[in-house]
C-alpha cells in the first residue's frame, strides 16, 4: 500500500540522517586530468615568452561509495582549465590556477 511506502521512505531517511548510523562512506577516489574531444584544444596557450601555459582539459573522477554496506561507483566528470607559470630563472612552476566547471561537474 501507498501508507507503507511511505513509512519505507521516512525509516532510509532515519537511518541516514541517524547520528549513530554511518550510512555514507567515501572508499576509493581515482582522479584524473585527460586531453578530451569534448574539450576545446584551440584555446591552449604555451607562451614561451612569458612562461605561460594554459590547457583546456577535462577532469574525470571516479568514486566508490560505500551506502549501508553495498558498494556503488559514481562518476563525475567535468570541463577544467589549467594555467600556470614557470619561473624563468629554473623552470619550476611559481604559480598554477585550475578552474573547474562547477555546474557541468555537479549535474
């Protein structure tokens, strides 16, 4: 009946939000940045001159979720630019920027 799905519903919502549960635990995270053909290369910038470099690439997550002990893989993916600076004197990276597509990454 309609009256006991509901009280189904209200008993998943007391369990999450129980203090004394543990229902959500985060159990593995794999991160990567990958060259996409979804992302748009032409606005790639190495400027030698200057030591500027700015990649347009896509950030890819993938997250197991452990919920009232079954495991579940989600997928997040998004548009990401990185920008960063090389020092000239040794070459190592004196700043970096990276920008995420908020909106996209949590659709």
């Amino acid at each position: 009946s309609a009256e006991r799905g509901v009280q189904r519903h209200m008993n998943l919502l007391f369990r999450l939000i129980s203090p004394s549960q543990n229902p959500l635990r985060i159990t593995t995270v794999l991160t990567q940045f990958v060259s996409s053909e979804h992302v748009n290369r032409e606005d790639n910038v190495i400027d030698a001159d200057s030591n500027d470099v700015k990649l347009n690439l896509e950030f890819k997550a993938i997250l197991d979720v452990l919920i009232f002990g079954e495991v579940k893989s989600i997928e997040l993916h998004a548009p990401v630019t990185i920008s960063a600076k090389f020092d000239i004197s040794d070459n190592l990276i004196s700043a970096i920027d990276i920008k995420f597509d908020c909106e996209i990454l949590l659709s």
